[in-house]
C-alpha cells in the first residue's frame, strides 16, 4: 500500500496510442477526488484544467474589468500599513479576518487574483526553473513528472491534473517576474513599506500542508485566496542563523496557537515563528515576501566601494618583518574607518531606498527560459 508521500507518475496511455488490446472494452475509472475544474485534454496547458473566470475577458485577460494591475491597497481593506509595520517590528503574528471579503459576497475574497492566475503564472514555469517546487506531505518531490510524455521542457496539463489528484503541493516564487499585475502588487508593497519584496503562492489539491513544520526567515504577509487552512504556531519567534528552518532546533515546540484562516482573510507571519499548516480543502494563498536586509548587508555594500578603491589593493606582507606587518595593519584600520566615513550607513539606507524606488521588471531580470515575446498557447478543456 502506498505511504502517505507516496507519487505515481502519471499514466502516458492517455498521450498516445491505448495499450488496450483491440477489441476490449476499457472500464471508466471514476474521477479519485473532487477537482476545481473539468479534465484537460492530454498535452494541453496547464489553463485549460480551470473553468474561465467570469470576470474575465472573452480572450481570458482582465482588461475588460480593468484589474491589469494590482494595489496593495486592494489586498488590505482599509487596514493601516502602520499596523502590519508595527507586527513587523515587533515580530507578532497578525491575523486579519475578512480583511479583503466581498461585501456583497463575504464568503468570497475580492481580489482580483484567483486560480486562473495561478494557471495563467504557471503556464510560464518550466518544470526545471528553481522557481517552482512541488511537494506532498512535507516531502519534496520531482518536478520533472510535470512534463509531458513527448518531453519537452514545458509543464502539461494532463500531467499536472494527474498529480494534483494525488493531493500535492506546488510553491511558486518570483510570480512578479512573470504576470505584470503582479509586479505592480510588488512596486505597491515597495512603496507602502520601503522594502524590496517578492510575490509567491502555495496552491495544495488535498489534506495535509505543503511543508513540514518550519519558520522562514522573512516577514511574509499572506492572503488567503481559495479555500481555507488550519495553521498551527509553534512557540515563540526566535532568531535562527541566516538560511536555517529547521523547527526542531527551537527552544519551545509546544503549539501555542491553533486558527482556521479562510478566503478573504490575511496574515502577517513574522520571520522566525514556527509554524505547520493543514489545508481543509483545496487552498490557494498568495504570499508577500519581505526581503529586508540584514544589517550585515551594509557591509557587503561597503566590500563593493572597497573593491573600487585601488588603495585596498595591496595585500598583507606575508613573510615581512614583524614592523611591516604594523604598519600595514595600522594602515588598513585607517582605510577601513576612512570608507565608513564616506559611506555611512545613512548613505546605504539611501541607496536601498532608490534601488526599490526604480526597480521595473526588464528582460535581464527575468529567469533563464522564459519564452519572451511567444504568447501562451490556450486550448479549450
């Protein structure tokens, strides 16, 4: 019997001639579990899985209803930015229900982003970008069960409803970098918080969460888009080593804290907090991903001022006599407290708040194997 984390790849009968012999009737199977759209037919994107939005264009856009790009304004209804920035500094978890409900429709979220944006985003991913990842019970699994059986480095849509059945998990990264209504939600969340930031998703198609209890080590302000999600805590915030998030390293492993959050509602997760997630139906959240520097940062912009002065190119006199060695240790200090006088940490604040001021999406920031320029083929499901 297979284990929880058990994958099957998917069937290729369905891509090419039955290996039914002739003559034989083939049993229907019945469909293993409920589904948020009709089947896709075999080797077609990934948007053919979802019935069309009604708010949407006849040719699938949303320039009909004008929602080409989003304000972070949308996603909070009318909660102050002061607020999420307050949780942010003092590392609480800040739970928002109904924040972005409909008000003629409070079971449903109002923002203009759903699951065809989710198919639309990943229907630009390729099955071997760094910026996907699928997942089932915790457990990493491989990506390359999303090509499709004539193997082409594209995501198929026969594939992928045959794994999402399985109750998988599929985390997104750098959506920004792929659909420009959501990099104008990434420019809004610049300007409103003075931090560079990147927008993310975790879609789950069953029981259970994407990831294994963790902490992250970004503040993330999340939306609840579909479905709903039961969120464990995990002791209190901690101050992990850069890249580390591992929970069982925490001092306090106790749940602290159980909630339910549903579609309307947001959540600002402080970096650090453990936290395990179990979805109660098939859930869709979008992710804001703080990507505030460490104060650490400053100097590695200062090493970067440093490789441009040609005085700090001469090494240390390796073998001179022990006065030289003096000297040259002496002389560095003064380098040294010379470069923080004339770059400040002022100056570097000034120079991150610029960088996130005019920081567009253009062609050499987007990942390696984006087809520009090619529109995403669309076939009827």
């Amino acid at each position: 019997m297979p284990t929880a984390t058990t994958i099957r790849r998917p069937s290729t009968d369905t891509c090419g001639p039955s290996a039914t012999p002739p003559g034989t009737r083939r049993r229907r199977r019945p469909s293993p579990a409920p589904f948020p759209g009709p089947p896709s037919p075999a080797h077609a994107p990934v948007v053919a899985v979802w019935r069309q939005a009604p708010d949407r264009a006849p040719d699938g856009s949303r320039a009909a209803c004008g929602a080409k790009h989003m304000d972070l304004t949308e996603f909070l209804g009318g909660t102050p930015p002061d607020r999420i920035i307050a949780a942010m500094a003092e590392r609480t978890l800040l739970h928002l229900p109904q924040v972005h409900a409909s008000p003629t429709s409070p079971d449903r979220p109002r923002l203009p982003f759903g699951w065809p944006d989710f198919v639309e985003a990943l229907n630009l991913y390729r099955p071997d970008s760094p910026d996907i990842r699928i997942t089932k019970a915790g457990t990493l699994v491989n990506t390359s069960l999303l090509h499709p059986a004539t193997g082409a480095n594209r995501i198929d849509g026969a594939a992928f409803e045959a794994l999402a059945r399985q109750g998988i998990s599929i985390i997104l990264n750098r959506m920004e970098c792929r659909l420009p209504m959501l990099d104008g939600l990434r420019r809004s969340a610049e300007r409103m918080f003075g931090m560079a930031v990147t927008i993310g998703c975790i879609a789950t198609f069953g029981k259970g969460g994407a990831l294994k209890a963790h902490y992250d080590p970004e503040d993330i302000l999340l939306f609840q888009v579909e479905g709903a999600k039961h969120w464990d805590i995990i002791g209190a915030p901690t101050t992990p080593p850069p890249g580390d998030r591992v929970v069982e390293r925490l001092p306090d492993k106790r749940v602290v804290s159980s909630f339910t959050v549903r579609a309307g509602d947001a959540m600002l997760l402080p970096w650090g907090l453990g936290h395990c997630c179990d979805c109660l139906e098939p859930s869709l959240h979008l992710g804001i991903v703080f990507k505030a520097p460490m104060a650490s940062a400053y100097l590695s912009w200062l090493l970067t001022k440093a490789e441009a002065d040609p005085r700090f190119r001469p090494g240390p006199p390796i073998g001179s006599p022990p006065e030289d060695q003096a000297r040259f240790d002496a002389g560095l200090e003064t380098l040294v407290k010379d470069l923080m006088a004339a770059h400040p940490p002022a100056a570097w604040r000034s120079h991150l708040a610029r960088r996130i001021a005019g920081s567009p999406v253009t062609v050499d920031r987007l990942p390696l194997g984006l087809p520009l320029g090619i529109p995403v083929r669309r076939e009827e499901g």
